[in-house]
C-alpha cells in the first residue's frame, strides 16, 4: 500500500496511490486530519480499524505531492555514520566530532534528530541558508513506525515497523562541524525532504533495497541497505530501549558513501542544482537547489 499527501485544487488531501501508480483514490477525512498527511491513516491502521472511505480517483499527475507527514509530531530520529564505507569516509572528512582514533566504525548506533519544521515535499526546493556555503546531500531510507512500544527487542522490532519512505537528510556541514552536536547543522529549513509517500513493509524489503542519489544527473551515492552497520531491529531496539516509541514516528537509517564532503575537493550543492534519491521499492524525490 501507498499512502500519498497532497494539494489538489487549493486543498489538502491524502490517499492510496493505485498499483500502477498513476492516480490516487482520495480518503475522506476532516481538513484538520488532512493538514497531518498520512499520519491519521497510519495510527487508524494500527489501530485497527478500517481504511477510511474513497471518493472518485484522481489522476497523478493533477496532485502536487506534499511531504507524506508535512509536520511529524516530534523530531525525526536520526542515524549517523551507518553504512562502513561512508563512516570511514566521514571519519576522514575533518566534520565528523564523533571519530576518534581507530573508532572509525561505531560501536553503537549514533543518534541525532532534525526538527519536524525542516521537512518539504518531494519536489520542493532546498534554499540555500545565507549564513552557510557547505550544503551537502544525504539519501537515506526512512521508517515510518507502526505499533508503538518501549523496550522492543531486536527480535520483534520489525513487527513496529508500518512502512518507509525517502528523506534527503540536507546538512550545514560547516555548522554540524563547529557545533559538534549536529541538530543546528541537519534543521535548517527545507532541510528534510521526504516522499514521494509512504510504502507499506509489506511492499519493501528496507533491510536488501538500494540507496541512490544524483545530483545534475551524476550518480553519487549507490549502496545496499545490506551494507549497514547496525540493520533496522538493532536501531528500533535501541531508540526504545529508554524512549517511547509512537505510530508515525520517523527514523532515516543513515547515508551511503559518496557524500559530497567525500570528495577532494568537496562536491557542495550550490544554486541550480538538482539532487534526486532513488529507493528501490519506493520510487523517487527530486528536488532543485535554489
């Protein structure tokens, strides 16, 4: 199942994306549930309870694709330094506070947040902030959580997980080095792209599905989620080890090698690019640098 947000005709709307991917049947919800993306239909299927009734389709390419949950409830949790070839790469880059040496591979998850007012849609600019020149791309897979818990075992972790999507965890990487601490650097605004919708796990393998970005049409990043350090049920397992874990909370499970602080010299984004992520199983996000 695909769950999509948008506009249409002035309006914002939510609904399942058909099989073939060219229409959406629109739920009927309130305008209030509407204005939370998918997020109301999550927790109802959690729940529970039955999908909500659709009215007539609408065809795909008259919707403007919103984020899926344009304003999360709380913080999207964070996963540094997750795949090894790009944690040796950061640990190499000079930005990275958490390296020391012959720690270049974490022992633990490394966990940080992006406020919930940084994320834009799938085709939404990335404004370049005045006070940073060192914009860099990160392409990541993203859990949606189902059923809410604490103290999930890594055995029964993937039973929380309701679906992904794609987010494109934007990074200051000149303010995530002089702070330390990296939520200044990750939460500027339109920091957090995401889309195009959610995809139920049933429809996605997230621990065997590739990772993708381009920037301008050059590929930059290309790995496997096989390739992570820590795989989806140790992150769950972790973050709910002391934190409550709720339907429609967000995790983005770390980014591949081939960042742009990789490069020698660095492959900043600059006004007038254009970065697109790629995540087999669910489709894709474009969005231009202005």
């Amino acid at each position: 199942m695909k769950l999509a947000a948008y506009q249409y005709q002035g309006k914002a709307g939510v609904g399942r994306v058909s099989a073939d991917g060219r229409s959406i049947e629109p739920f009927q919800l309130s305008e209030a549930e509407c204005a939370l993306g998918a997020l109301p239909v999550v927790e109802s299927l959690v729940a529970g309870r039955p999908l909500p009734a659709v009215g007539a389709a609408i065809a795909l390419d008259q919707v403007q694709l919103t984020a899926p949950i344009p304003r999360p409830r709380r913080n999207i949790f964070c996963v540094g330094k997750n795949y090894h070839a790009h944690a040796r790469e950061f640990a190499g880059s000079g930005f990275d506070s958490s390296a020391k040496s012959g720690g270049d591979i974490p022992a633990d998850p490394i966990i940080f947040s992006k406020v919930p007012e940084c994320v834009v849609g799938p085709t939404d600019a990335i404004r370049m902030p005045e006070v940073s020149t060192a914009i860099d791309y990160e392409a990541e897979l993203t859990i949606i959580i189902g059923k809410g818990g604490k103290g999930i075992s890594a055995a029964d972790a993937m039973q929380h997980v309701w679906g992904y999507t794609i987010i494109n965890d934007v990074t200051a990487r000149d303010w995530q080095g002089r702070h330390q601490q990296w939520l200044l650097g990750k939460s500027f605004d339109t920091f957090c792209p995401m889309g195009p919708w959610l995809v139920s796990a049933d429809e996605v393998d997230g621990q065997a599905t590739q990772v993708k970005c381009f920037v301008n049409g050059e590929e930059r990043q290309n790995a496997s989620t096989k390739d992570f350090i820590f795989g989806i049920p140790k992150l769950i397992e972790t973050l709910s080890a002391g934190i409550t874990l709720y339907p429609g909370d967000i995790i983005a499970t770390g980014t591949p090698v081939g960042v742009g602080i990789g490069f020698k010299p660095p492959k900043y984004l600059k006004a007038g690019d254009v970065v697109r992520v790629e995540i087999d199983g669910i489709g894709f996000i474009e969005n231009p640098v202005r």
